[in-house]
C-alpha cells in the first residue's frame, strides 16, 4: 500500500495545474490592454537557481502585487552581494482603473518567462501597461531611445488634418502631467512618460517623441512613437486602444468583466471541491 508521502509526491506535482486553471478563470482577458506592442531581453544570463533569480521572483511578485493598489511603482531587491541586485517597476496607462492596471501587470509579468528566459533584464510593453527589471539600476534615469515606431498609411497630405494633428500634438506636449490625452474632431491623442521620472524628465522626453513623430509619420493617418521612458500617439480614426469610451461602452464592459469574475469564483470553487476530493480520498486509503 502507498504511504502518505508516496500519495502526496503523487499529488504535489499537479498543485501547480489547479492553481494555473485557477489563474485563467478568475482573471478575466483584456484584449486591448494584452496587446503586445514591444518587447526586449539583455543579453546577460543568470544561472537558475541562483541568488538572482530568487530575488526576480520576488521583484516581480511585489511589483504584480502593488498594482492592486497603486497605477506606479518600483522596488530593489538586494543580495549578498552586488551582482544579485535586480531592480524594476511597471507603469500602468494613466486612465485605467485599478483592478485593469492589476491584470495588465500580472499578464505582462507572465510572459517574461517566455519572452526572457533565464536573462537578467526585460522588458515589456503592453497596450495597458509597462514593465521593466535590470540587473542596472535605471530607475530616475531618463532615456529617449526609440524602441518602437509605428506609421500608419498617408492620408494625401490633408493640409487640415495635418493641422488639427499638429494641434493635438501641441497641446500633448504644453499640458503638465506625466498623463495627457488631447482630441480635435476625428483626431485623438495620448502621452505618458514613466513614473520615475521627474516632470522636467517627462517635458524633455516627450517634446522629444512628438517631434519625432511630426518628422517620421508626416501625414500618416495614425503614429506611435515609444521612447525608453515615455510615448506619444495619435489617430485621425478613432480606432486606437487607447481611444475613450463612451459611458454605456464602459459600463459593457465592467458588467462583462463582474460575469467573468463571477464564472471564474465558481470555478475556482469547483476546483477546490475536487482538490479537497482528492485529498480525502488519499489520506483515507492510506488511514484503512
């Protein structure tokens, strides 16, 4: 007959199953905020196992963590010695609300494993939020790479258009703020930098991302233009994920996200009776 420990090896290697089919129902999927817009590893790897990686798990855990609560933040999680530091932080999209910034950090911090195996940096931008850890301390630094450009088709060079773009674009870059959003009839408009950075940061940085996308899109008829540490984008459709929605299209939206949190309770629920099944029925053979 198998002992108990036996039985609990048996079953050990299956916890993790429950809890990951638990994951996929409780938290219900946002398409628009999902969308991957880029990624990108260092080139330095760590050894599994190791001092690093243990402080990564536990970077990551506080950062998915913290955005239950707050739309910014970052963390350092010391070693014993220098090379185990890592740091990080996630930014979330400045009109989201919290259990939308929560998800989006918790699915962005998920796909590290798959976009950055075993690498002592990543980083990853989703259409909702941002995330980053370094074995470097970047946090306060600011960085105007450009990591990402996207332009969409010419519109003929519609003087008018063009003009109310401009404006769009001008007035993202006078407002305060490390979130802005702007509009002119069909045109919408959307900027943020990085919470770490200050606001005199934020000015340079994203005076810097629109004149780039004045320059590289001309008259394209939507721009994305994503710098190390802040965005800008327009769209002359409409279309864009980050366009506001109207007040029945979020009230939609938030009944659908209450059914999936309701189906994902019950199955969470379900899934509990049958580990609790399986548990009664293993330690009552071994008790016979």
């Amino acid at each position: 007959m198998a002992t108990t420990a036996t039985k609990l090896r048996r079953f050990l290697p299956l916890f993790p199953i429950f809890l990951c089919l638990f994951s996929l129902f409780i938290i219900p999927s946002h398409s628009s905020l999902d969308s991957f817009i880029y990624g990108g590893c260092s080139q330095i790897k760590y050894t599994p196992d190791s001092p690093y990686e243990s402080n990564l798990n536990s970077l990551l855990t506080s950062l998915v963590n913290s955005a239950t609560y707050a739309a910014y933040n970052k963390y350092s999680v010391t070693g014993s010695s220098p090379q185990d530091v890592v740091y990080g932080l996630y930014q979330c999209r400045g009109d989201l609300s919290m259990p939308d910034c929560a998800t989006c950090v918790t699915r962005a911090v998920s796909q590290f494993g798959g976009l950055c195996p075993q690498t002592c940096g990543g980083a990853l931008q989703l259409q909702g939020c941002f995330v980053k850890y370094d074995n470097s301390s970047f946090i306060g630094q600011e960085d105007k790479t450009v990591v990402m450009k996207k332009c969409g088709p010419s519109n003929g060079f519609d003087t008018d258009a063009m003009n109310r773009r401009d404006a769009v674009l001008g007035s993202l870059g006078s407002a305060g703020g490390l979130y802005r959003v702007g509009g002119a009839q069909d045109i919408q408009g959307v900027a943020q930098c990085v919470g770490d950075l200050s606001m005199g940061q934020c000015q340079d940085c994203l005076s810097e991302a629109i004149k780039r996308l004045k320059t590289e899109c001309g008259g394209a008829v939507f721009g994305d233009m994503f710098l190390g540490k802040c965005y800008a984008r327009y769209s002359t459709s409409g279309d864009h994920p980050y366009a506001a929605r109207s007040g029945h299209e979020s009230s939609h939206s938030d009944s659908e996200k209450t059914f999936a949190i309701i189906i994902g309770l019950l199955a969470g629920v379900a899934l509990i009776i049958i580990l609790a099944t399986f548990m009664r029925r293993t330690f009552g053979e071994n008790g016979k």
